[in-house]
C-alpha cells in the first residue's frame, strides 16, 4: 500500500496467503505449535508500526504435518485455527495488541502395537498480548515520510487455553490439545526501510521462551528471523514476497527433563502474498507458506501452510 501517512490512515496494511495444492509435497517441520514469520506484519502490514487507532484482524491458517516413524509410533495432524486480531496505536510510536486463536484439530495416531486412534479437539487456544515501541526512526523525507525505522515488540502467550482436553475419560494427547497450557514471553526487533514510493523491506527477529505446562510438558523455545520484500502492483493491489527462518530446540514431554528426539530443528520457509484493497477500510490478505530447506531431528515433517485473511481500519 502506498507508503504516505494520508494512505496509512485509511487502509488496514496486512499479509496475505493463497496455496495451491501442488506444493503439498511433505517437508520436515521443527516443533508442533512453532510458526514463522512476524504475525503484526502479516496481519498490520508496515503501516501498522506507527498508525493510531483501531485496527482489527481475522485470520484462517491451515496447517498439515506429521510426526514420528511410520514403521513404530507416528502421528499425523491437521489444524485449522482461526485467530483474531485487534490493535491500537495510541499514536505513531506505541501500540498494544490482543491475539486470541480458536484451534480445530484432526490427530491421527498409529503404532506397531496399538493400531490407529483418531481425535478431533476444538477450542480456544493460548491468547497473546503484547506491546509496540518504535525505538528509532530517521528524519522526514520529501514524498517518503520517515523512510527507515527500528522497533520493539514483547510480550506474553498466556496459559489460557485449553489444555485438559479428555476422550474417554483420558487425557488427549498433548498435540491434540488446542492450548499448550504453559506462559510463554517473547521479543522482537523489527526495521522497516522505504526505498521508493513503490517498495519497501521489512527484517525482524525474535526469540520465545516457552514455559512448563501442569504436566510437564514444554515445547522447545524459537528463534525467528524474517525478511519480507513489498511492492504496490497497482492502485488496489501489492506484492510481498518473504524469507520465514525458524529454529526450534527439542520438546520436553515431562517433568523428568525427557527429550523427543522427533521435534527441534531448523526450517526456512518462502512465502508468497498477495494484498488487495477492498475499500473503506477493508484489506482482503492471501498467501501460502512454503517449506524449502531444513535441517531438523528424527523423523518429522510439514506441508504448505495456506492463509486467509482479511484486515480493517475501524474509522475514527
């Protein structure tokens, strides 16, 4: 979207995710609940690092993968969740921002002794809630506005969601669960540079720290790192093309300290949007998330992401 503060202050700037089902074919994936890429660019766009007001998104992420050796003990997932997204920039430097996701999960479980289980599991997952400082920016520029800047975000995933999920009388297993029961904190650095009218980068890296859940269970901690290329193709259209990095350590599956040698890893992922302005506020967001190189433990593995979505800018 056009990168004047006039443009900012009537469109609802997002990420946008469109797959196609011949990427399927299955890559390793690093941990069970770890995404890529930054989830205020995707849903805010670079005009949401310093636009005031209310802006409120909604997302729907497909995710596909499996886990484990087919020939022993594996299992096999898909998840839809559905997040939403509101924003408020109190001016052009701070904002806070609420993300709460419903998860829909398919589990399949088979093994050589006790054959195939399916659970399906729904429910509020892990809300986050997190503050927005521009820490820098550089001095007006003639048609560009403030070409570069630098900020910070962090925050906290809470252990809000549901994570004593029963069938049977028992426990689900713990990639069933829609939330991982455990608190999470989380930083992030972002630089956000103009380089014309048209176009503009985007880098951002961060690190989460996960917590213990009440079983014992913790999913590895992540680093993240993301560089995203942005260029408007006309009037109501741009183009973003991005980098997604994710390194993840082992999950932990008690309180003993237990590794499984099937999570952790690292996995890079490019990812193609498309955003469309709808009018009045509304942007329409596409975009698919595609693994293409990984180096990862034991036996795992993940397909295309897919991503529906749209942003809007509530009028003041």
């Amino acid at each position: 979207m056009p990168p004047s503060s006039h443009s900012s202050s009537r469109v609802a700037i997002g990420a946008v995710c469109l797959a196609f089902s011949t990427l399927s074919a299955p890559v390793a994936f690093a941990c069970s609940i770890c995404r890529c890429g930054d989830p205020t660019f995707n849903a805010l766009g670079k005009d949401g690092y310093s636009a005031e007001g209310l802006r409120i998104a909604f997302d729907w992420d497909r995710f596909d993968k499996d886990e484990g050796d087919p020939a022993v003990e594996a299992e096999s997932q898909v998840e839809n969740r559905f997040t939403t997204l509101v924003s408020y920039g109190f001016n052009n430097r701070f904002r806070l921002v609420a993300r709460v996701p419903f998860s829909v999960r398919d589990l399949t479980a088979s093994s050589a002794e006790e054959g195939t289980t399916r659970v399906h599991t729904q429910g509020l997952s892990d809300p986050e809630l997190y503050g927005q400082l521009r820490l820098w920016s550089s001095a007006l520029s003639g048609g560009l506005g403030r070409r570069s800047s630098l900020s910070l975000t962090a925050g906290v995933k809470t252990p809000w969601g549901r994570n004593h999920v029963e069938q049977n009388g028992e426990r689900v297993d713990e990639h069933a669960q829609p939330g991982t029961g455990s608190t999470d904190l989380f930083g992030t650095a972002a630089f956000l540079y103009l380089i014309d009218k048209r176009s503009s980068l985007f880098l951002s890296g961060g690190y989460r720290h996960t917590g213990e859940n009440d079983f014992g269970y913790r999913y590895g901690s992540t680093t993240l790192a993301n560089l995203a290329y942005e260029r408007k193709l006309s009037r109501i259209l741009d183009g973003v093309l991005e980098l997604n990095f994710r390194h993840a350590a082992k999950d932990q599956v008690d309180a003993q300290g237990t590794l499984d040698d099937d999570t952790g890893g690292s996995l890079l992922y490019v990812t193609p949007r498309v955003l469309v302005d709808l009018g009045k506020g509304v942007v329409l967001r596409s975009a698919c998330q595609i693994p293409v190189a990984r180096s990862l433990s034991g036996f795992q593995k993940e397909r295309a992401v897919f991503t529906v979505a749209f942003t809007y800018l509530v009028p003041r």
